[in-house]
C-alpha cells in the first residue's frame, strides 16, 4: 500500500485527523482517515507489603473520570499524553502522569510493553509502565480532569470489576495483562534461578 497525498482535516490541542488517498498493491485507489495523537503513557501503580495484605499480591491505584464519548464514567489506569500534541520520552512521560493523575511518585519505573490503540484507526501508541515504591504527594490535575478521582483496589477487586465490565478501557484491560505476563516471568526466572 502506498499513500498517494495526505492532507488535514482537522486539528486540536490533543489530535490531528487527516485524509490520506492510498494505491493498493493490486493497482486500485482508497482513502484512509487517520486519527493522529501523541503517544502516550499508561503505568500501574502497585502497592506491595504489609500494607497490601497477607497474600503479598498489592493494590493498585485506579482513577475514575467521565469520558464524554461514552457519556459515562469509568475506571482505568493513569494514564495520559503529553499537552499540544508533544512527544516525551516513555518513562518522563509515565512519572508527570502518575505524578498529574494520582499525586504519587514511583522510585521504580519498569516498562511492561507497548500498546496500538486502535491501530485500524489511530496512529497512537502507548507504552505500559509498572509503577512501585510509592509516596503520596499532591495531584496536579489538568482542568479536564477537575472531576477525577482515585482509589486503591486488591488484586481481587480489579479482577471482579474487569470480569464485570466496570474496567473496560482496552488499554486498562491489556495492561493488565502486561502485568500478570511481567509477574509469570519474574516467577519463572526466580525458579530457575534457585534450582
């Protein structure tokens, strides 16, 4: 496939959209709109210790907001771009949202993986980050963000409300995944390493 011409159709602070016209690889013509934002940055903070409970497995802190698109509110990870369409670097970008979102500050960023939004659609990727050793500070919310909220939750909670359709965010849900993936290997090189 290549693009034969591209041209915008409209712009905003957080997105791009533009009209491409395409020549297939068997000779005949299309379009694609193609929604462009900056990528962006999702982190799991994982609260481990005492604290968290006997099993050890932690919590996590999700954040709840309305998303107008849907007309409803929702749970997800933290998670966020840059403002006016800048590009950061993954882990900076991780440490201003967790830090904008939640009010936490993580001593350790581990990067999980990467995700495609919707990759039929959008050229936006994202980057899943596991956030721990955390302390507590103040939020910095955007204005858009003024009716957000956070709340920690057991490992068996997030399970229920993914199971229930209460965390449905893609992003959220493949994160996670990431998560328990990260986990299996870090078992499973800590076996090898003890045989």
């Amino acid at each position: 496939m290549r693009t034969e011409s591209s041209r915008q159709v409209y712009a905003n602070p957080w997105m791009t959209v533009r009209e491409d016209a395409i020549r297939r690889a068997d000779g005949s013509n299309g379009i694609y709109g193609v929604v462009d934002k900056p990528d962006y940055a999702l982190i799991i903070p994982l609260e481990t210790g005492e604290i968290s409970g006997a099993d050890g497995a932690g919590r996590v802190q999700l954040v709840e907001q309305y998303r107008y698109p849907l007309g409803t509110r929702r749970w997800e990870f933290p998670q966020g771009t840059a403002p006016d369409l800048a590009e950061l670097d993954g882990p900076e970008l991780a440490t201003r949202e967790l830090r904008e979102e939640t009010g936490l500050r993580a001593e350790r960023l581990v990067e999980l993986g990467s995700l495609d939004v919707a990759p039929g659609l959008s050229s936006q990727r994202g980057r899943a980050f596991l956030a721990t050793g955390l302390t507590l500070g103040e939020h910095e919310r955007e204005h858009e963000e003024q009716d957000m909220r956070s709340a920690w939750f057991s490992r068996e909670e997030i399970e229920r409300m993914i199971r229930r359709g209460e965390i449905a965010d893609a992003q959220s849900v493949a994160a996670y995944t990431l998560l328990l993936l990260h986990e299996r290997a870090e078992t499973e090189a800590d076996d090898i390493g003890g045989e």
